[in-house]
C-alpha cells in the first residue's frame, strides 16, 4: 500500500473515530479524543523542524548556483522576469479568488472555539501583527539565527537570497565550499522530511480525531470543500491566466498551445511531479511549438526546477483556509506577509510528489497561523497536488512561450 493511500486510510478512520467520539457525547471517548492530541502534535513539530534548514539550504544552493545572467543573455533574464510575474500573478489571482469562496463555507462557532483554544503555544505567540512600518523595517534580520530561532521565516527567506547572491560574487574555488556545504544541508533536510512522512499516517490520524471530535460531521464537509477549492482556483487561473499568457504573449494560437500542454500535463496529473514532466515539456515545446533550441534546452529544466505557479496558488487557498477553519482575520498587512513568502518560498519546492504542502509550514508561521491543521491537509493532499502540478507545467510551458517570442527579434530565430 502507497504511502498516499496510507495516509488517506488513516484520515478516514481518524475523521470516523472523531465524529463517532463527538456525537456520542460521551466525556470518556472525548478525553480519550484528546488523548491523541500530543502524538499529532509530535508530527507536526517533526515536520516544522525540517522547514527551516531546507528552505534555506534550497534558497541559497539555488541562487548561489544559477547562471549569471551575464552570460545567460536575454533568456535567462527575460525567464526569471515572467516567472516572479506570474507568481505575482498567481497570488494575487488567488488572494483575490479564495477568500471570498471560502468563507461561503461555515464554520460552527463552538467548534472554532474548540479549535482556537487547541492552537499551539506557538502559533499563539506568533498572532501578534505588526505595523506596517515594523513589517518593513524587519523584512532585514538584525541577527539571522534569532531570526531562525523565532520562526521568522520572511527575513530569513530574504537573508538567504541576499546571501546566495553573495556567493555568486566569489570566485569558484571559494564559493564551492559552502554551496556544496548548503546542498548537503537542504538534501539532508528531504531525507529527514521522507522519514518523517514515513510516519505521516499516525500523526495524521492523531490530529484527525481530535479534530472531528471538536467539529463533529463538519470536519469531513470542510475538508470535501477544501479540495473543490483548491481545484476550481488552481484550473481558473490556467484558463484565465495561462493559457491567454500563452497565447498573447507567446503569439500561439490557443488550441495549439492547448494540444502542446496535454503531454505534460498528462504525466503532471498522474506522477505529481514537475521534473517528471520535463521529458513531455521539451519534446512538445520542440516539436508542438517548434520553441528555440535555448528555450527547450535551458529554460524549461529550469522552470520545470524552481517555478511553481500552482504551488503559488495552492498555498495561498490552504493558508487562508486553515485562517477560516481557526476563525483568523487576515488583515492587509498579514495578506501581504503570506503573499511576499509565498512567492519567494515557491522558488524552494521541491519538483516531488507533496512538494508545496511542506513549503505551508513556513508561510503559516510567517503568517502567525496555527500549524496543527498542516497535517489534516497532508491527509487530502493527493487531488490538490494534481491539479496544482497541472498548473506547474502549463505555467512552465506558457512562460516559455513568452519567452521565446521575446527572443524571436533576434535574425536567426524567425521562427518564433
């Protein structure tokens, strides 16, 4: 039995145990609901002590390793343009989008009582918001370990870059060191990660059923309509955004695009994996789109590696609906928080099956959000990453059309 199909027993038998527990009303089986609690709690504090060492490894073995784009031309700077715009406009499609579709689903006040009472003592310590003139002024960590210490993943994310872009000013012999360094760190961290979802069915149905006992037969509802969400925002902003990015900034045809996209999205749909799509990705951007030979050779790994338009926009509506689900208001300057880390944090999914859900934790810490409903996600996840690695690959294949039309007024490339 899969790990995935695992975890989605153990969500079930948790969420029928909980409901059993909660509508039989019986003190002993809602004590003993509880009793399960520390182990899931276990799970998740597992889970966030991989976070912060991967992203950062992640972050600064990728800036650190990239090409200068000195030597990469037009291509390269015209690709990271359109995928920080993109991700830009996937958030901004789903911060939009999900709220408000979100919040159609109820919540029953004694049950987000119960659940906000059960919220961790840390993701309470994190709930006080900042200023916006505070916001800004600590983007800059004074001390990055404090800010590793404290979970303030925004500037350590930023620390990370700025640090990446440091070690792609030294010279070679001085810089492999410590990529190579880092790269150990952030490779070690997905090892650790894989044992710790090796165990994922047992801290899920630990946060299961205390969960279903507090919301009774609601529990399964909201979580049913979690997957709906995430799957109609994840499909409106590829038919909204993606596929009218392809076709008027790439100068393709639609339909064309459209049957260019199928392969990969195929293998997407079915491996959960952008790096798995990239042999689909480049033999249609080749022969479908007839695309540049730099387009099919060095842009596409790199999107298929570092862009995640679908992570973008799946994590914004599992954010915001785990804010609904603790009864969190997400004011303006909290939006923008989880926005800013979500782009810069998308940059360090891994291309893997599961790869953005791990990528939550940080941008609910940085959020101030409780981090027990991670592991309810986890659960259902399956569906979710799908569609938000359908959306992965048609963003790769949209911005490669672009890209390639911008490159196309060069004289030997007049085939764009």
């Amino acid at each position: 039995m899969s790990l995935t199909t695992r975890v989605l027993v153990a969500l079930l038998a948790g969420m029928t145990l909980g409901i059993v527990a909660s509508l039989s009303g019986e003190p002993l089986a809602l004590r003993a609901a509880g009793w399960l609690e520390p182990i899931g709690t276990l799970f998740i504090n597992a889970l966030r002590m991989t976070v912060i060492p991967l992203v950062v490894g992640s972050l600064v073995v990728g800036v650190a390793s990239s090409p200068d784009p000195r030597t990469i031309g037009r291509v390269g700077v015209s690709a990271v343009v359109l995928f920080v715009a993109t991700l830009v406009a996937g958030t901004m499609f789903a911060i939009l989008v999900a709220p408000p579709l979100i919040r159609l689903f109820p919540i029953d006040d004694g049950a987000r009582a119960a659940l906000g009472s059960a919220a961790t003592a840390s993701g309470d310590a994190a709930r006080t918001v900042p200023t916006l003139t505070q916001w800004l002024v600590e983007l800059v960590p004074v001390n990055p370990l404090k800010a590793a210490a404290d979970g303030a993943m925004l500037p350590l994310i930023v620390f990370s870059i700025l640090f990446g872009l440091a070690l792609a000013h030294l010279t070679p012999e001085r810089r492999d060191a410590p990529v190579r360094f880092f790269d150990g760190v952030a490779r070690a961290s997905l090892v650790l990660v894989q044992w710790v979802l090796d165990v994922a069915p047992i801290g899920v149905f630990a946060l299961a059923v205390p969960l279903a006992s507090r919301m009774g037969a609601s529990a399964a509802g909201a979580l049913a309509y979690y997957v709906v969400i995430v799957v109609a925002v994840t499909v409106a902003f590829c038919v909204l955004v993606l596929y009218p990015l392809a076709a008027l900034g790439g100068r393709v045809p639609m339909r064309q695009f459209a049957r260019a996209a199928l392969p990969p999205q195929a293998v997407a749909f079915s491996a959960r994996s952008s790096l798995a799509s990239l042999p689909a990705m480049m033999e249609s951007a080749r022969s479908r789109l007839r695309l540049r030979d730099e387009i099919v050779s060095f842009m596409l790994p790199m999107a298929a590696s570092t862009f995640r338009p679908g992570g973008a926009v799946g994590l914004i509506v599992g954010v915001v609906f785990l804010a609904h689900l603790y009864g969190e208001t997400l004011g303006v300057t909290r939006m923008v928080t989880i926005g800013l880390t979500v782009i810069l944090s998308t940059f360090s999914v891994p291309g893997i099956p599961g790869g953005s859900i791990l990528i939550m934790a940080p941008v609910l810490m940085a959020a101030g959000i409780d981090l027990t409903g991670l592991g309810i996600l986890l659960g259902v996840d399956t569906i979710p990453d799908m569609f938000r690695t359908v959306t992965n690959v048609t963003g790769d294949m949209a911005t490669a059309t672009v890209t390639n039309r911008i490159g196309s007024r060069q004289p030997d490339n007049a085939d764009a």
